[in-house]
C-alpha cells in the first residue's frame, strides 16, 4: 500500500530504530553509512509505477519511501520522479500536487535525483506529444517527439533492447557496454547538450535514454523492471548519495 508520511513523523520512528540497533547491536539498517540512515523519496504526484519503484529499492535494501509530503522529500537524502503516461497530463498532476516547484528545488539544490521514464522526459524543455507543443520544467535541454510510425516497428517500443552506455556513468558502474533493460513507450528524447547523454539505443533510429548531470540523473528504460541489470543501476544510483 502506497504511502505519505510527514517527515517528522518519519524521522521519529527512525531514530528510534537506530537508537534500538546501537543498543541491541544487532540490527543491519538498510542504506546505512556510519549509522546514519539514507532516505529515498519517490514523489507521489497521482502518476507513475510507484509500487515497484518503491519495492525494487527496497530489494536491494534501500530505504524508499513514496510521499507527497513537501518537506519529506525536500530533507530526503535522494529523491526519485517516476512516470507514466501522458506528458501533458504528467504535468498538470505535478503542478496540482504542488511538485514543480518541489522539484526544481530539489536539483537546484544538488541533491542527488534520479527521473525514471516519464519522469526523465519532463525534465526537458518541452514534448510534441499529441501535435502540439506541451511545456516541461526545462531543467535540461532538449525535446521529446513521436516515435516514427513508418518504421514497420511497433509502437510503443515495448520489451528488452540494449544500450549503448558510457563508460563514464556512474549508473553503469560493473556492468558491460551494450546491457540489456526493458522499455515501454512511444516517445523519445533528444537532449541539446550532448555531453549529459550517458547512455543511447537503437529502434529504428537511434535516440537518448539516459543522462547524467552532476548529481541528477534520469533513464527512459526502467530500471524496476531491468532484472539484475536494473538492480545494479539502482544500487550504483544509491552509491552516490
């Protein structure tokens, strides 16, 4: 069951878990350095594959939690965007549920973050999903468009297709060049600033599907659903916190 807890409130109860594992010396903390917990926030802004986000973190022992409590996420040592869906109504659900701004400040700060398929795209300029231009939040670059429909490929572009990362990225720490990871939509970025590109793939034409910006960082495929590979993404993603 999804969840929104105030970050007091959160906080509270967690310090004292600590306070029990110092005393009983017993008990391993997920995502803990020196004792010190590290908490994910996965905005809850009514749209996106939260469950399993939230589930695939806490697999590999993360401690995710999905809120849409301001102050939660903006006192997160992480935050995470997913998404799915359409662009335009991804938007207006950010902004009802007063995330935009949330967002912005939360980059702004340098704050570790990771967008994940929509969440990815909003992050640029603009998208012409639906024939129109739809405004994003503009803090990178760039433009999604419609996968070419003549291409005798189906869209959405559905199912497992391999990379080409860069060695470079920190997501892709450990794991070969061309790693298999698993897509679902129908359309695609093209970021301006070619230098935060980190990973591109093939389907029918070639087009970006990870970048990396200082601390921000965001992937079209979904690591959730990417098995082992996704896995590793998402702990190499909280290894940089």
């Amino acid at each position: 069951m999804e969840f929104t807890l105030g970050y007091n409130h959160f906080l509270t109860g967690y310090n004292e878990v600590v306070k029990h594992a110092e005393y009983e010396n017993s008990l391993t903390l997920p995502s803990s350095v020196y004792g010190v917990i590290i908490l994910i926030a996965i905005i809850d802004y009514g749209v996106g594959n939260l469950k399993s986000v939230e589930k695939a973190f806490q697999f590999i022992g993360s401690e995710a939690v999905v809120s849409s409590d301001r102050d939660f996420i903006l006192n997160a040592d992480a935050v995470v965007l997913p998404g799915v869906g359409a662009y335009a109504d991804a938007m207006m659900s950010l902004e009802k549920a007063g995330m935009v701004e949330v967002v912005k400040k939360v980059i702004s700060d340098n704050k570790t973050f990771l967008g994940i398929c929509l969440g990815m795209q909003l992050l640029f300029d603009y998208s012409e999903e639906g024939g129109k231009r739809v405004e994003g939040l503009g803090i990178l670059k760039g433009s999604i468009k419609q996968l070419p429909l003549d291409m005798d490929l189906k869209v959405p572009h559905m199912g497992w297709n391999s990379l080409n990362a860069s060695g470079e990225c920190r997501l892709f720490k450990g794991l070969p060049q061309n790693p298999y990871v698993y897509f679902v939509h129908s359309y695609y970025l093209t970021a301006e600033d070619r230098e935060v590109v980190a990973a591109t793939t093939g389907y029918g034409i070639e087009f970006d599907v990870a970048v990396e910006k200082g601390k921000l960082f965001a992937t079209q495929f979904h690591p959730e659903k990417s098995g082992e590979v996704g896995l590793t993404i998402l702990k190499n993603f909280v290894g940089t916190i």
